[in-house]
C-alpha cells in the first residue's frame, strides 16, 4: 500500500530551535518525495523535493530509503516558518503524476 | 498569470441538491487534478486530466461525482445528490507534464 506518515499533528519550537518535521513512507518501489507547505490564508504551494537536493528557505531534507523516511530540517526556526506542512509522494512510473500526501504537521514557532 | 483559480470559494448547500465547481489551471498547463480535503487529513487524490481526457479516477469518487475538461481547459466537478459526507475543501491542481503541481486555493463545500 502506498502511504505518508506524519505521526506530529503539531510541533511547537521557539524561534531560533532546531525544527525536525517528521515523514516515513510505505511504498514497494522508487517514489519522488516532496514537501508542501501552506501559511495561513494561502494555497498549498511546493516547498523541496528529494531530487532536487537543495535548501530553500533554509529548510532540508533528505530521502532515507532504508529507514523509508523523508524528515524536514531547519537548524534555526523563524517565526514565518509556522505554517501546515505536508509531506507527499508521487509514486515513480506510474502516468499520473498524483500526490499522496500525508495528514499534515502544524508548526507553531513561538517568539 | 495569476496562477490556478477555482470558484465558487465556498459553497453551502442542503443535502441531496446538486453542486458544481469550477477550476481554470494555468494557461499551457495540461495536466489538471481534483483533490479533496477534510479536516485533520491531507489532500486525497479524486481524479486526474492530461488534456481533456480523464484518465484516471480514484475509488473515492463514487457515481454522484462526475469531472469533465471540455476542450483541455478549465475543468468542472460536479456533485449530485450531496451528503453531508461531502462536505470539504475541494483542491485543483495543474502542472505542466509531470513538472510541479501549482494547487488553486479550494472550494469549501459545506452541506447542511
């Protein structure tokens, strides 16, 4: 079966913490694994994908295939980083292109 | 271009009436797909257009939901006979290929 894990519902840090947002996932072959983000009042927008390998907004993350995880990393939490994040999984080969995503981490950055 | 636009933005309706909403993907993007969210869950996949062919449907989408992309354009959703298990956010996303899906900002369909 193909399923994203997020087991956080909410992550509560305080500005200038490190942040790990938590992602496992369940898939029998080679999927592309991304983050998603939404602040609030805005639309779900693409934050990283495993395969680009980059840094944005200071965020990373790295594609554990045998630990079949995709964590979320910053090493310094700014308040703009509160927002839902979701992690998700587009199963390689297949025509579709769909995501999968998970249930979502809250990150609440306090001041 | 301002992106992927969906109307109405939020819809009440009374069980069993028939909705439709609306989506405009950005221009030169022939991908289309329909997600629906509930609270507490992420987005699910419903069904997907490459062009004006639906390709695919997911099992969520039982016989009273029917999505169409006349022309490989805007696309439309409809719901009929409504329940309230229907209520959510419905998502519209578009991508060029299989490059970056851009996600419209929903329809929040409230059934009474």
């Amino acid at each position: 079966a193909q399923r994203v894990t997020q087991p956080e519902k909410l992550l509560s840090v305080f500005k200038g913490a490190p942040v790990e947002l938590k992602c496992n996932y369940s898939y029998s072959g080679s999927p592309e694994l991304f983050w998603y983000v939404q602040y609030s009042r805005q639309r779900l927008q693409l934050l990283l994908r495993h395969i680009s390998r980059e840094s944005i907004k200071g965020f990373t993350a790295d594609l554990n295939k045998g630990e079949t995880s995709f964590h979320l990393k910053k090493p310094f939490a700014q308040e703009e980083d509160s927002a839902m994040y979701y992690c998700a999984l587009r199963p390689l080969g297949g025509a579709t292109n769909k995501l999968i995503f998970g249930t979502g981490t809250l990150l609440a950055v306090q001041p | 271009d301002t992106g992927v636009s969906q109307n109405p933005r939020h819809k009440i309706t009374k069980r069993g009436q028939n909705v439709t909403f609306r989506c405009d993907p950005i221009s030169e993007h022939n991908r289309l797909y329909w997600y629906r969210q509930t609270l507490g869950q992420g987005p699910e996949f419903l069904t997907y257009f490459q062009n004006e062919a639906q390709l695919e449907k997911s099992r969520l989408l039982s016989d009273r939901f029917s999505a169409e992309r006349p022309k490989g354009s805007f696309s439309t959703l409809e719901i009929q006979r409504t329940e309230q298990g229907d209520s959510a956010m419905y998502l519209c996303a578009s991508s060029r290929g299989i490059h970056e899906q851009y996600f419209g900002p929903g329809t929040r369909l409230t059934v009474t």
